[in-house]
C-alpha cells in the first residue's frame, strides 16, 4: 500500500533539527506497518521494540534516562548495531511503557541525535503517576484510515488516480461510471488497512464484514480494558448511538439521544475517550464563517463522526448489495455515509481546520465550513445527482464567499464562485489554487 504520510516521514527525516517523532492514530490504521517500511526503505536497519508484547524490556526505563544505556540495551533486545545515521528506532505501542515516552525528552536532548519513531493507539487517553510527557521535544503526525485516493492506489487504480491529481477533469467525466463503482465500493470496504488487504485477498464483501466486525470488537474490548468501570456503559451506549445521530435530518448531535434524560455532564468523559482515542471524530458548528474559524466555535452545537466510512457501515449493517444498486449506498441513512465519507477525505488532508455552520434559526446547514490557506470555503454534500442547496444559496448570500464548494456525484463545473466537484474527486481541495 502506498500511504500519503510516507512523504511526511521523509520530511521529518530530511529536518537536521527533528525531534523524536510520535505517530498518533486509532487502532489499527496502520502505524505498525508504516513505522516499518519507512524503516526499510530510507535506512540501513531498524531497531524494533513492540511493548505490548515485550514487557520485560519496559524494565530497561526503570533505572533512569541514561540515553547510551538505553542505546546498549536497544542493541542487544534487537540484535542490531545502531548507527545514529543509518538506523531507525521504533518504540511501538509506546503507551505500555509509559517511562519509554518519557524517554523521548532525553532523546530529543542527547548529545547524539538518534532518528527515533514512537506509535501508540491510545496516547491521549492514557495517564500515569510519576511520569511526564515529552511536552515541547517531540514531533507529531496523524494518521488515519486510507483515503479514498489511497485506497484506489491500493485497488490497482492507479491511471485513474492519476486524473484527479492533474485535475483532468475532462477524462475524469469519461471514466465516471469506474469511478463510482470505486467510490461504491470504498464506501462499504472503508480505509482500514486489514480490511483492504483481506478484500484484495479474498474479493468478498462477506469476508469484509466479518473483518470490520472484528476491528469494532477489538475497540469494544478496549472499553472494558481502559476505562473506569463506571463509564464503560456510557462509553459503549454513546458510540453505539452515533449512526442513528448521524441518520437525523438535523445531524446535530444529542445527548438525549443516548439515553433518555442525558445530559452533557453525564458523557462528557466517555466522549472525551472516544475522541481522544482516535475512534469518534467531533466538528462543531461556528457562529460566523471568518478567520480564524476556531475563534467562532460553538462548543454547545457539534457532530459526531465515526473514523472510517467502513466502520459506520459495519455499525448500521448496510448490506453489500448496495454496491450495485444504482446510487443507494449515497443516500443510505440520509446521505450520512456520504456526509462520513468527505468527512474522511478532508481530515486525511493537510491542516484543515474543519467546521460546520448553521444560521440563527437552525433553518439553513452548510455540511461543512473549512479553512484552507487564506479561505474560509463552505461545502455541501449531496448524495446523488439532485445539486438543490438551499443552504449553501442562504449561506453565499449572506457572507458572499469568495470561494463554495458542492461535491455530488455530478460532473466537475465551475459557476462563478460555486465549483461543483465530484465526490471521488475531493483531493483536488489539496489544489485549492488551480481548480
């Protein structure tokens, strides 16, 4: 698989300056395998710990941060000589070893640099007595699901893939039925590596299911193991209730939804968890489209995304037979697979702070409002063909943008300031500037 986060890592690798680099991302999105073939493909050898299954090595940190110490150690437990400029380092589900985070600090602070990479699933959530995050000596990045650019690279559609990255959307119109049976079909596989290795395996959506039925075992079993027992219910009830929030007309989300009578108070831990933790994606409305938008966000009004499209369709046991029939699967549950889907396709994206905006009287909702360079864009999503938005007219005419975007399944155009952009084409918003 070719992951878009592997040009990231080359250019962290490229910084003279770069500090111990920490993966965030959900479970099983992939932070293993892309620590190791950045490993293998830009250093001589890689020096690899997995503490969630070494916990005997956990005991090297205990004594103290003695970086040469550490180094000797990391050579024997690996069986490999570590050269500051020809070997990696990968300390992978690093939040098992809390002192091992720890570490990184004095790393960053060495005399000699190491090219060190740290992944955890659940750095956010996790908290221990006695020890200190490496505030201010670590770098980040952020990896999710594959995108859908990432997931046709993967199906082998790589010609067409290409179209959309000179934005030939002339050519793109010609292959559009390819691309919507490729779209169909990302929206029920979703972008979790396993499950895109098992389909190129297998060729079966039962095999599919199965496979993303397993991954969201594996988060519920993650419920039980790292929460307090007095807010796992909560926690699983909140997470179970998201495809029905997101099935609403309004998709505003509910507490009362969760259960009756719910309050913010009552959740406010279990959605921190889930948000943390990388498996529930949170956008707030704002009260006014300007910059910067997080200074207007409304912290009482928001939505509740799950990370993969997959995954929300596992949830709400959409049938494999929508692939083939005509455009149902972008209409599902009110075009909320849709809506999941370019959710999916922008946080894959570089730095888009990502809203939504309703008016005063909740009458008129723009899906969602980014912030791209110096734009601030408004974009509505339509699960077909059928390009009425009364909202975003409500919207242009009130704070005339200079930019709105309307992605559907309808051919690339541009009127005025309004682009219409195909669905499968949204990673031309990388390319603000040429569309």
């Amino acid at each position: 698989m070719k992951r878009k986060a592997l040009e990231k890592l080359i250019e962290w690798k490229r910084d003279e300056d770069h500090s111990p680099l920490i993966i965030r991302g959900a479970r099983q999105v992939g932070k293993t395998w892309l620590m190791q073939e950045f490993g293998k493909l830009y250093y001589d050898n890689t020096a690899y710990v997995n503490f969630d299954n070494n916990k005997k090595f956990s005991k090297v940190f205990e004594e103290d941060y003695d970086i040469g110490r550490i180094i000797t150690a990391l050579q024997i437990e690996t069986k490999t000589k570590i050269d500051p400029k020809k070997t990696l380092i990968i300390f992978d589900e690093i939040q098992e070893c809390p002192k091992a985070l720890t570490s990184l600090k004095y790393f960053c602070e060495h005399d000699i640099k190491y090219d060190v990479i740290a992944a955890g699933s659940l750095l956010g959530v996790m908290s221990h007595e006695g020890t200190g995050f490496p505030v201010g000596k670590v770098d980040f990045i952020d990896l999710y699901p594959l995108s859908f650019y990432e997931f046709a690279l993967a199906m082998g559609e790589e010609r067409l893939i290409e179209l959309v990255s000179n934005q030939d959307f002339e050519m793109i119109s010609v292959f559009k039925n390819k691309f919507e049976y490729l779209l169909k079909q990302y929206c029920y596989i979703g972008g979790m590596p396993a499950v895109i290795t098992n389909f190129l395996k297998y060729k079966d959506f039962s095999k599919v299911r199965s496979k993303q039925k397993n991954i969201l075992a594996t988060y519920e079993e993650d419920f039980s193991k790292h929460i307090p027992s007095g807010t796992v219910v909560k926690t699983r009830m909140l997470w179970n209730s998201i495809p029905a929030q997101l099935a609403k007309e309004n998709k505003k989300f509910i507490y009362g939804a969760v259960k009756k009578g719910a309050r913010a108070k009552d959740l406010e831990s279990a959605m921190a968890w889930l948000c943390d933790c990388g498996l529930v994606y949170r956008v707030s409305r704002i009260t006014k489209p300007d910059l910067p938008l997080i200074a207007y966000e409304d912290f009482n009004a928001f939505k509740l995304f799950v990370l993969d499209v997959g995954l929300l369709g596992a949830l709400t046991n959409l049938k494999a037979s929508v692939i083939i029939d005509g455009n149902i699967i972008f209409e599902e549950f009110r075009g909320a697979i849709t809506e999941q889907y370019v959710l999916q396709q922008i946080k894959s994206m570089s730095d888009i702070p990502l809203f939504y905006w309703t008016n005063g009287s909740r009458t008129s909702e723009v899906d969602f409002v980014v912030q791209k360079d110096n734009y601030v864009i408004p974009i509505e999503v339509k699960a077909s063909t059928n390009l009425q938005a009364k909202s975003l007219k409500v919207y242009t005419e009130k704070y005339k943008p200079n930019l709105a975007i309307r992605t559907s399944l309808s051919d690339y155009k541009k009127t005025d300031n309004l682009i219409d952009l195909p669905l499968y084409a949204l990673e031309s918003l990388e390319k603000l500037e040429t569309l």
